[in-house]
C-alpha cells in the first residue's frame, strides 16, 4: 500500500525559509518519479517541482525556479522540498506525489497518480 507522509509545513515570514519532507511506503522509491504540488484555497491544483527516479533530474514551475530545490534521499526514501524567499502567494497546502510508472518523463505533472495529505504553508507579508 502506497504511502505519502508530508512534514515540516508552518508559518512564517515573507523572505523566510521552510523545507519540507514526504516519507514515502510501498513502493520502490528509487525508480519512482516523485514531485511536490501544492493547492491554495480557491485555485487549482498545480505542480511546483519534479525529480527523476535515477537521475534526478529537477524540474520546476516558473514561478518558483530560483527560490524552491527538490531533492530526493532514496536511502531514506524521503523526498525533499527546500523553499527559500517565500513569498505570501507561496501559501498553500504543499503534497507530495508519486507516480510508480515507467517511461515518459517525470515533469509531466498530469502523470502523478497518488497524492499524500499535505502540509500547510504560510506565508504572512
């Protein structure tokens, strides 16, 4: 049974900086592409960034290029998100994602199938 268990979410400070985790369960990690969405009240899911399974290759949404590095441990089979600069429009419900498919490429956002519960960010100017 695929788990996704989303940590390190708070509040704080325009230009401040959080990271977040996501432990993930049933499944090979290490061949998995993983990725972070996040969803604020009102608006649509979106992607923030992507990471390949052996690779690791990144990928990320514009609005967050510069400012957000994916990261992933697949000793640990956590993967990581460090948020630098936050801005207020940063608030939102980060999850993390899985797809265990194999082929295509991990920053098509559309491919993810599993979701974890997610983790609150806020961000007060």
């Amino acid at each position: 049974q695929v788990q996704l268990v989303e940590s390190g979410g708070g509040s704080v400070q325009a230009g401040g900086s959080l990271r977040l985790s996501c432990e993930a369960s049933g499944y090979i990690f290490s061949r998995a592409c993983m990725s972070w969405f996040r969803q604020a009240p009102g608006k649509e899911r979106e992607g923030v960034a992507a990471i390949s399974a052996i690779s690791e290759i990144t990928y990320y949404t514009d609005s967050v290029k510069g400012r957000f590095t994916i990261s992933r441990d697949n000793a640990k089979n956590t993967l990581y998100l460090q948020m630098n600069s936050l801005k207020p429009e940063d608030t939102a419900m980060y999850h993390c994602a899985v797809d265990r498919r194999l082929g295509g490429t991990c920053s098509d956002f559309s491919r993810y199938n599993y979701w974890g519960q997610g983790t609150q960010v806020t961000v007060s100017s």
